[in-house]
C-alpha cells in the first residue's frame, strides 16, 4: 500500500469568529450547540485482532485488523457491510494518509504511528449522509471541484471522533522518517510504549498491540448505547481541516 502518491493539502473552511472591542463579555453559545453528548469506551487488541463496540442505534464503532495494523470504521451494525464506511468518507483524504490508519502504511514507521496520538477524525451523522457522501466519492477522487467542495461543506458539520493510544508495544522500525510521517506523528514521548527488545527490528516495524480510548460525539436526539459512558457536551463547529484527495 506505500505509493509515492502525496495528497494536495485542501483545508476545508472554517468560521471565524468575530471578537468584540472594548471589555470581555460572556458569549453563549445558541441553544442547539448544547444538545449534544458524547459516548467513550476503551479496549486492546494485539496485531491480527478486531474490535468492535455498537456505541449509538444502528452505528458500530471497528477497529478492523489489517496486515499493516489496524483501521478505524464507523458501520451500520444491521446492514451488509459495502465497500466504504461512515468515517472514510467523512474523513478525507481518501486512499492517502490519513488519521483512520493505525498502521505502516504510506511509509510510516511503528513509532510514526503511534506518535500519531490522539487521531481526530468525523463519521456520517445517518445513513442519508453516509449516500449523500458515496454519491460524489468518485468525482471527488477524479478531482472535480465541485463535487469535492459538496463533499467538504457536508463533512464539516458531521459528529467527531478521537481515538488515543493508551498503551502499546511495538518492534521500531529503522528507516529514516518519511516527510508525510513527520507532519503528523509528534507525540512519541506522550504515548506510553514499550519497545519488543527480543524481536528483530526492520525498515518500517510493527506495532504488535495497543490499548486505546474511543470517543464519539453523538448529535441532537442520538441516544448513546447502554452500558457506555455518556456525557453531555457542547456540539462541535469546528470543520475537519484534511485534504480531501490525492493527486494522480
């Protein structure tokens, strides 16, 4: 999955908000921002293992295993599983570097993905969105504008995820750190880790196990699954600022 492709850095825009002269007063955010919560589970999985936890009706939080690491999705927990998932398309880039990917691909080294912690990324509110979304994904990897900024106006206002490594234990890796791997992974000395001394280091490694903590910003009316912690909080505005594909 290493490719020499690089993604063309598209920030998705942001409101500004205004600051008033003069003395500081209390600004209350509207109503609607207030009524949203937020659910958080944690778990471990060593390489080769899954996890998955139903955290809201109908939506499932996967960490799927690949040979690389591991993946994050979001899916509809009673449907047949397609060939995207709610956090891919939410999350740009696609098929790119990206903060769903807990894993060597694209050149990072273990300690490049660990590093990379917390990860902060969106999945679709609904399954509208999630079709709304599917149906411009090809435009959008063929670089049409309008389409990619369809897509980036949607994915601004979609709930947020972060997933952060607890814990790990990885065989390093030895080659010297990609550009793409520096930009992101910053956080090594943060992660608590533990390096495998009896296995034999190669170019990029391997993480062998993680423990890790999900949370998952539910909207208005979105109950969370029982038996998870749930909190109230404030709905996020802030857009995702990830580049939405790569060049060709």
């Amino acid at each position: 999955m290493v490719g020499k492709r690089c993604a063309v850095l598209v920030g998705f825009a942001g409101t500004a908000l205004a600051g008033a002269q003069g003395r500081a007063k209390t600004v209350h955010p509207p109503k609607q921002a207030m009524n949203c919560s937020r659910v958080e589970f944690e778990g471990d999985v060593k390489a080769g293992e899954g996890f998955e936890r139903v955290f809201a009706p109908g939506l499932k939080f996967y960490l799927e295993p690949l040979k690389s690491g591991w993946i994050v999705r979001v899916l509809a927990a009673e449907e047949p599983r397609g060939s995207h998932d709610y956090a891919e398309l939410a999350t740009p880039p696609y098929r790119s570097v990206n903060p769903l990917l807990i894993s060597t691909d694209w050149s990072f080294r273990a300690q490049d993905a660990l590093a990379w912690n917390p990860r902060r990324f969106r999945y679709a509110e609904s399954r509208e969105v999630f079709r709304r979304l599917a149906a411009v994904y090809d435009k959008v990897m063929a670089g049409d504008a309008a389409s990619s900024a369809r897509a980036a106006e949607l994915v601004s206002t979609q709930p947020e995820g972060t997933f952060q490594i607890l814990d790990a234990k990885l065989v390093p890796g030895l080659a010297d750190q990609a550009q793409m791997a520096a930009t992101v992974a910053s956080h090594l000395a943060e992660t608590p880790h533990e390096v495998d001394q009896a296995q034999t280091p190669s170019p990029l490694g391997h993480v062998e196990e993680i423990r890790f903590r999900v949370n998952l910003e539910l909207l208005t009316g979105v109950p969370g699954n029982k038996g998870l912690k749930i909190e109230k909080m404030f709905c996020s505005a802030q857009p995702a600022a990830f580049p939405v594909h790569p060049t060709k």
